[in-house]
C-alpha cells in the first residue's frame, strides 16, 4: 500500500455526546510621535516626546549636553526614527524600562551589561507590523516570508497580508527579506520598518528561455532531487523554536482556537528511522464555546502530526522512487522565488491508481535541486479512496465525508542547508445525520511557523513533556493568558480569527 504520511494529522474523532457550548505590545519606541522644533534645546524636545509618547527619559548629563540646540522635523514617526536622529543609534542605546526610556553611549553600555546581567528585567524587543501587497493589484499577499537575512529568524503574513515580527533591539539595524513565490524580493533596513504601513511586492515572471534552462525531463529532475538529498538538508540534529495554532470552524463560526509556542528537535534528515521529538513551551486557547448540539470533532496529534508534512523527512510518496509509477509528472514552467528561478514539478495520480495519493506541485531550486515548497492534496478520487483512514471514529447514525484536503510545506535556506520553515493542514468534513436533521460541514485548519533554528546538544526530550500522535492539543491547554507571548513570534491573526477570539473570550 501506498504510503500517505501525512494521513495522521487527519485523524478524527467523533464522539456522540452533548457538549458545552490584545496581543502584549512591544516596545514604546515604536510609538508614532509628530513634532517640528527649530533652535530648541535638547531638554525641550526631549519633554515634547516624553508628553506625546506617554513616557519619561533617563541620562547621563555628564555624556550628554541637555542644552545643546538641535533642530528636528517628523512627521507621524517612530520614537527611535526620532530618536536616531537625535543620537544616532549606532553610537547610543535606547532601553526601555517599563515606562522610561534610558539612553546610554553603546561603550558605556557594554561595560555595563555583564554586571547587570543577573538582575536585568527581559529587554523589550521590536514588534515589528505592516501589510505586503501586490504593487500591480493591491491586494494582499497572503503567507509571504519576512526573515532577518542570513538568520533563522522570521513569520509570515496572514490571510489578510499583514505581518508581527518580534526582534531583538540589537538586530534593529539589520536587514529583513521579503518574499514570496512569484515576485522580486525587498531587502529593507529592520528599523525602516517602524515607519512603513505598506510594502509593495512587484511582480515577476520570467520564462523557461529567458534564464537559459538546460532541457530537463522530469524524471532526471526527480533523480536530482534525490541525489542531492544529502547536501541540501541538514544532517545534524537541530532545536527548533516554532509557532502553532489550530482552528476550528463549524460552517462559518469558529468553535474553538488553541495555539502554542514549541521546540521541536530537528532529526537528521539522513536518520530515516529517528522522528521529530515535539514539546509545548506554553499555549493558550479560547474557553470552552457552544459546538455542534451533539458532536465534538477532535484532531488528534496536533503540532506533532503536522511536522509529519516535513515531506523530505518522510519521503513522501511524491518524491519516493518506489511509488514513482503512481504518478505523473510535468515540469509546468519556471518562477522566481528568492531571487532564484525555481521549477515548478506537478505531478498526479495515475488513472488506474488504487490508492489515495495525491495532486499537487513541487517547487525546485534550479541550482541546487532543493525543494523549497511543495502543495499537494486529494481530488475527489484521492478523498472517496482515503476516507476509511481519515475518520477513526464515528457516532451511530452519522455520515461523515471529506470534502477538501489540502497541505503545503515551506523550507528556508540558512547556512548552505534548507530546513524545515512553515506547513499548513487544511481539512473539511461534511458531516450528516437525517434523524436529527444536522448538515453541517467542519473546518479544521493547522498552521506551524517555524521562528527560530538552532544548534543543540539535546538528543531527547522527556517523555512526560513530549507531545505524541495520540494526544489532543487542545484538550493538553488549560488556561488563556492574554499576556502570554512576549516576544515570542507567531503569525498575527487575521481580522475573522482576531474577532472570533475575541468573542470567545468574553466571560
């Protein structure tokens, strides 16, 4: 039989009984302020923003003259722009402390940071928000990357195109990638961001001759593929920081959100037989709502099951020589991607195939032969053929059908190997039953952002702290702390999801 890893983050339970029916802000230096002053002391400037910021300032009068006269126009930007023009902020540090900015000589600092290291409050990092669209159309672009370049640090937008990116003060100067299938890739000063509501991505496309691709078949791309699993993936174990959440609608009414900040550590990808390892740092999710009159739909496994669509690590059927016969393929153009042409493979199941495999499209980096994101998904074959695996258990006198399975995987280069950076699990069931009247379709949908990579000495989590396959994420989350991310990143709710939890929320 076909094997379809990626089935268990699918498992559903059914169970017949009756059931019970702003994020913290980062730090103040983002804060827009407006202010014009001509040949005016240093003091002067310094309370006008302290009354508009709603904060006060702290330095030394010996490093610093307070009487100095400066002059300094802004208009709707941010405290450190202004700031920055002020000091300079390559040379002076600004350190928030509850509501009191302090500026120090960066020298200064450094001598003082060792000593004060053991009763230093966590420093307040950058949150970092605006929308990506289409420069053409205007619309937004949903799940574009914005990363710290050359750092395995990074979100992605939402559905509706905006983005949160919590950073470092320390990495306020360096620079942030955007991109996103299809389009050029924006380099940009981390800090100019504060000031910017809107980025424009333009849009490229770019054909098969214009970057001199030698003729290919897609049989010699897949045998590349496979041949250079080894150098493009990482070969060592890796500690992962990733974001998790999941949803769930019944119709159009969410019923339940539960999301969580995760390690994962990282397997090898040469060690086919060693899993991923999972834990929950912490999480959070809504009170208990209203669901259905006389279901509760249940995903079993959670942030565990979906890091199963990390399709190299699993080497899914799609890329597996051995279950090569049950598709096809063909190599459907060339997109840029990363400031890189990738190809884009699409492959589907063959006619006679009598497993469920799926449809869906490969993107391969031309130079490298890595795959850097791949979709794929059942048609309405693949879904009558999967049905028996996806529904574990069901109430007498239910009919429960898939009607829409839908996965994708990203991966991001960091350091000459690609990991794994983001997958998502969209899945809907129609569920009916004509003795209690009930037609009604369920929603799930699972998303994991990776935001951060590093190395590790970890070989294994405890098992008490590991999450596994059989266990129910949100049944695993207790409490809702609306406080809780700090500087944590994670994908910023759309507007539907910010209201939903919002509502959900209310006592």
């Amino acid at each position: 039989m076909v094997k379809n890893t990626s089935f268990t983050i699918l498992i559903v339970l059914l169970l017949s009984f009756v059931s019970k029916g702003q994020q913290q802000d980062g730090s103040v230096l983002e804060s827009r302020v407006t202010i014009v002053q001509k040949n005016q002391p240093l003091s002067s400037i310094l309370n006008q923003l302290s009354w508009q910021a709603g904060i006060y300032f702290s330095y030394d009068a010996k490093l610093i003259d307070a009487d100095k006269i400066y002059n300094i126009e802004a208009t709707n930007l941010s405290l450190f722009t202004v700031l920055d023009k002020l000091f300079d902020a390559r040379k002076y540090t600004f350190s928030v402390l509850e509501n009191q900015v302090i500026i120090s000589k960066k020298e200064e600092q450094i001598k003082k940071k060792e000593e004060e290291v053991k009763d230093s409050i966590p420093e307040k990092y950058f949150f970092l928000t605006g929308k990506i669209i289409d420069k053409k159309k205007k619309e937004a672009i949903p799940y574009a990357s914005i990363s710290l370049y050359n750092k395995p640090i990074g979100t992605i937008t939402n559905s509706d195109g905006d983005f949160l990116l919590k950073i470092h003060p320390d990495n306020i100067f360096d620079t942030l990638t955007i991109s996103c299938m299809g389009y050029a890739q924006i380099n940009i000063q981390a800090n100019k961001i504060l000031d910017e509501d809107i980025i424009a991505m333009e849009p490229i496309s770019i054909r098969i001759k214009e970057v001199k691709v030698t003729a290919i078949t897609p049989e010699e791309l897949l045998n590349k593929i496979r041949d250079n699993l080894p150098n493009n993936y990482s070969n060592s174990t890796r500690l992962m920081t990733a974001f998790y959440r999941e949803t769930l609608r019944e119709n159009e009414n969410y019923i339940n959100i539960a999301e969580a900040v995760t390690e994962i550590l990282k397997a090898p990808y040469s060690n086919i037989y060693k899993n991923d390892v999972i834990r929950l740092i912490k999480g959070r999710r809504s009170p208990d709502v209203q669901p259905f009159k006389w279901l509760n739909f249940k995903l079993q496994g959670g942030p565990y099951t979906i890091t199963q669509l990390d399709v190299i690590k699993t080497m899914e059927s799609f890329i597996d020589k051995e279950y090569q016969d049950f598709y096809k393929y063909n190599i459907s153009k060339v997109i840029w991607y990363n400031n890189n042409p990738v190809y884009v493979l699409e492959f589907h199941p063959v006619d006679n195939s009598l497993f469920p495999v799926y449809d869906g499209e490969m993107y391969v980096h031309r130079e490298t032969f890595a795959i850097v994101r791949a979709n794929f998904r059942f048609n309405k074959s693949g879904l009558n053929k999967a049905q028996g695996v996806l529904i574990k258990k069901k109430p007498l006198g239910f009919k429960v059908k898939p009607t829409y399975v839908h996965y994708s995987v990203n991966y991001q280069e960091y350091k000459g190997k690609w990991y794994l950076s983001g997958a998502r699990s969209s899945v809907k069931f129609k569920v009916r039953s004509k003795r209690d009247k009930i037609n009604s379709e369920y929603h799930s949908v699972s998303d994991l952002l990776v935001t951060n990579i590093q190395t590790t000495e970890i070989q294994k989590f405890a098992r008490s702290e590991s999450f596994n396959k059989r266990d129910i994420f949100v049944e695993t989350i207790n409490d809702y702390d609306a406080k809780f991310w700090e500087n944590f990143n994670i994908i910023k709710p759309d507007e539907d999801l910010k209201n939903a939890f919002k509502n959900l929320t209310i006592k």
